[in-house]
C-alpha cells in the first residue's frame, strides 16, 4: 500500500510495465484490456501517449491518449485499488494534457461510468463538462458513459488552472 508521504513519479509506459498494469486493469475493469491491446497501443507513437505512475519500481496507474488533428481522447486511466484517493490520477491527467498541449491539440475528451462520480470530480477540477450520454456503452452492465469535454487547452486561461492543480497536489505532498 503506498502512505501519503510516497513520492509517485509520473513516466513513460513501456512494455516492462505492462505486467503491472494488466494486474491493475484487471482489479478495476470488468473488460480488462488485453496485453496485445496495450501492446498494439504503444506502438502507434505518432498518435498515442501512454504514462505510468511509479513509486519506486511498483506501478501504481496509468493513463492514456489518443490524438487525432486538434482533439486528444483519454483512452484508459487507472489507479490501484489500494492507491486510489491520492492524486495519483490527477498527476496521470495532468501529464496528459501536457502531451496534448505539446502536440497542438486543443479540445480533449473522455468517456466516465455515469455511476463514477469521484472519476467525474477529478475531471472537472481539469475543465471537463457534461456533452452528452453514450447509451449502454459498457456492454457487461449496459451502463451509461457520461461524455466529457475540455476545450481551449492552448489558452493562459487553462495554464493557469492547470498552475493551480499543481499548487493544490504540491499543498498536500507537504502535509
């Protein structure tokens, strides 16, 4: 279990992390994601951007995107079970739009279970609002996916509160 205090370092994904990752897709997803698929994803570099969150050696989440023109897609993020709860999702986010911004895309989205509420939290501190309803997107339970957008991530505006959710996450790495 990581404490508080644990420093998480935010990385690049590669495939000596995927044995990790798979055991965290698999706690928290009930249609985990394959290797292959992981594998295939990390080989589209032009398009995607895969990280890791690190304490020490041990994988503790991950998170992905998709670029396509001006718009970016997070693909997957998750944290461990036993993880969850702080900020490891947050570093994982804000290492994402930084690869978006890098890349010129100015709108991202995502898809959230309309149940995950603590998951929508988190992406509204980034700016993300409701746009619409994907009906029984996640077969298994025939739940709804609330559909997410940021927009204008290029702008001051979004640096500045990109500066203050670092502020907040650095506030609680000193308590």
């Amino acid at each position: 279990m990581i404490t508080e205090s644990m420093v998480v370092e935010i990385a690049p994904m590669r495939r000596r992390h995927l044995k990790r990752v798979l055991k965290i897709e698999r706690a928290v997803y009930t249609r985990p994601w394959s290797r292959g698929l992981f594998i295939s994803e990390l080989g589209l570099r032009n398009t995607r951007t895969y990280f890791v969150a690190r304490t020490g050696l041990k994988v503790v989440g991950y998170g992905g995107l998709m670029e396509v023109s001006d718009e970016g897609h997070i693909t997957t993020l998750a944290v461990d079970p036993d993880c969850q709860r702080r900020g490891i999702a947050t570093q994982l986010l804000l290492a994402l739009v930084a690869a978006a911004q890098k890349h010129n895309t100015t709108d991202v989205t995502l898809e959230v279970r309309v149940s995950n509420h603590a998951a929508q939290e988190c992406y509204r501190q980034f700016g993300f609002a409701p746009a619409g309803i994907r009906k029984n997107y996640y077969p298994e339970s025939k739940e709804d996916a609330l559909i997410m957008w940021v927009h204008e991530i290029d702008t001051p505006a979004y640096a500045d509160r990109l500066a203050a959710i670092t502020a907040r996450l650095m506030g609680k790495a000193n308590e």
